[in-house]
C-alpha cells in the first residue's frame, strides 16, 4: 500500500503538521529553483485522481487514532497538491472526521480557475506561493509551464480572498539576485495590496536546493524586504518544541519516510522522532552505510536525503491510476 501520510513533522508555522501527500513525486506545475525535493520530474498542468480516496482517509485515520499530537493536517508532500482532482472531497471527508483544522499549502499556479477555488474552500488554512510579481523573475525563479501566466495566478489569488472565509497565509521564497531586487519587492508590495492576505511570510533556501546556484538571502536582508512590505510580513522563524517519543524499532522507517520528502538534518529528526538525539545519530550513520540516505551540505549544515535508488520506490510503488 502507497504511504499517503508522513509526520507529525514539525513544522516553523504549523505546530505538529500531520502531513497529505495525494500527488506522485516531484509532479508539479513549477520547475522552482530552490525546490528542497530537486527538479521536476513531471511537469504538468493536467489534474488527475491519482489515488483511491478511501485508501488516503483511511491513512489520516490511522494517525488520528494513534493519539499523537497533531496540530494541523497538511496537504504538502511531494508535489502541487490541487493537481489531484478529488482534493476538494478529501478535505470535506477529513472535516467530518475531526476538529484538527487543514492546511493546504499550494504553488498557487492553478487558483485561475474557479473548480480549484471551490474545492479549497472548505480548509482552515491556506498556504499560496507567490515568489515573484515580475514575468522576468517568475519564469527564472520558478520556470513555470509555458502556459502559466503570472498575472492570472495573482488574479486567481485575487478571487481567492473574495470567496474563502478562512486564514490565507501568502508564502514568499526569496532567491539572492534572483527575485530581490528593489524593483521585484516592489511590484510584490503591489500584488500583495491587491491579494489581501492574513499575512506574508518571506523565507529564503535553507535546505539543498535543485539548483546549486541558488543562494539564501541573510536574515538581515530579509528583515529589510519585511519593513518594505509592512505589517503583515513576517521573517519566518525556526522552530522550537519540545520532542515526541518515538521507539526505535520504527524509527528507520520514520527516518526514511521524512528524507524521502525533504532534506533533514540530524536536530529535525530526532526532534520529530525521539527524544535522545544521540540514538538518532546512531541510526542515521547505519543508514548512510548502508547507502539508504545520503549526506547533503548547504551553506555549513548537513543535511540528510534519499539515495537515487531510495527516491525511486514511491515512484515505483505508486502505480499510478487513470
């Protein structure tokens, strides 16, 4: 059977976020520069089923009865969500099933049309990217499909905020000399007049990206595009929780299951899956000889992900249908 569900993770702005991934991996309409899983794979705009829909509730109940604590359930994972076309009913059927409020976080590059719009509105909270308001920094940061354009998806964002009665949280991911220069945040600062959005957060490239090249901005530099954009914007901050235990026969599985979906350090996981982050170690150094997972550096950190042939399985297990 397909795992649907990942986490708890913790997440900066969503608590413990009981991760919903209902998309094959990497299939998505952007190709992002910074993108944590690595480039594309399948670079689509055609919506699909995927997946049975029973088999992914199924799941989410699974971890809803196993008393873990769950702040928020959250349609991410490994790819553009409201690319499956039965998000809308899964998210419904979720809300019958619990009060633990649902978030979705999505590219935003499909929010032009109306079925996708309606099908969001039954979330809590919804997390849009926009990265750039300028074509030139669109198509460079985030290489869309050629058939997107960036002013239907701030319209798309635009119609969004009229219709959803929920908390919409606009996500910017901030690439040096890529999307920062003073005439970008301008033309942000318009688009973000225009959307109206509970807040903005601005992030920058904290884990390996797909592209090398692609380089964090500082905090200092971040906290300057903050004040430029006002009140609503906020720097996105890291994460401090207490940890959940986890016993150790399951956490190899835990471990493979989070690397599969971003690139981890050794902190993140013992955070999520144990309390002792020394015994983590001890696991991760076994899976790394055993070619499991692979280190990864960025910017003096190190980062923990799927080999070649790990990042394979879900491709290989999914079957895809229809």
């Amino acid at each position: 059977m397909i795992a649907h569900v990942y986490g708890p993770v913790p997440s900066r702005r969503l608590g413990y976020s009981l991760g919903v991934d209902i998309i094959p991996y990497k299939t998505c309409s952007f190709n992002c520069v910074y993108c944590q899983l690595g480039p594309t794979r399948r670079q689509t705009t055609r919506r699909r089923k995927f997946y049975p829909v029973g088999e992914i509730v199924e799941e989410v109940k699974k971890a809803l009865d196993s008393g873990q604590r769950i702040d928020f359930i959250t349609f991410s994972g490994s790819g553009e969500p409201t690319l499956n076309t039965a998000i809308g009913g899964i998210i419904r059927r979720l809300k019958r099933m619990t009060s633990i409020p649902v978030a979705v976080l999505t590219n935003s590059s499909l929010l032009s049309r109306p079925s996708i719009r309606r099908a969001l509105l039954a979330a809590d909270l919804v997390v849009p990217s926009l990265d750039a308001a300028t074509d030139a920094a669109f198509k460079k940061v985030n290489r869309p499909l050629p058939s997107l354009r960036l002013e239907r998806i701030i319209q798309g964002l635009e119609e969004f905020r009229k219709e959803f009665k929920g908390l919409i949280w606009l996500e910017v991911m901030l690439v040096k000399d890529v999307n920062d220069s003073p005439a970008d945040i301008k033309a942000l600062k318009k688009a973000i007049e225009r959307i109206r959005p509970d807040r903005v957060q601005l992030n920058t490239v904290v884990r390996p990206p797909a592209e090398s090249w692609a380089l964090p901005l500082s905090r200092e530099e971040l906290g300057k595009i903050k004040e430029e954009l006002g009140e609503r914007a906020e720097v996105m901050a890291d994460f401090h929780e207490t940890p959940q235990p986890s016993s150790r026969r399951e956490l190899e599985a835990a471990i493979l299951s989070l690397v599969a979906r971003r690139p981890v350090t050794a902190k993140e996981m013992a955070m999520t899956l144990a309390g002792e982050e020394g015994e983590v170690k001890l696991l991760i150094q076994e899976l790394v000889k055993k070619k499991k997972i692979k280190v990864m550096r960025h910017k003096g950190k190190r980062f923990y992900g799927p080999t070649s042939t790990e990042a394979a399985k879900p491709e290989k297990r999914r079957n895809l249908r229809g």
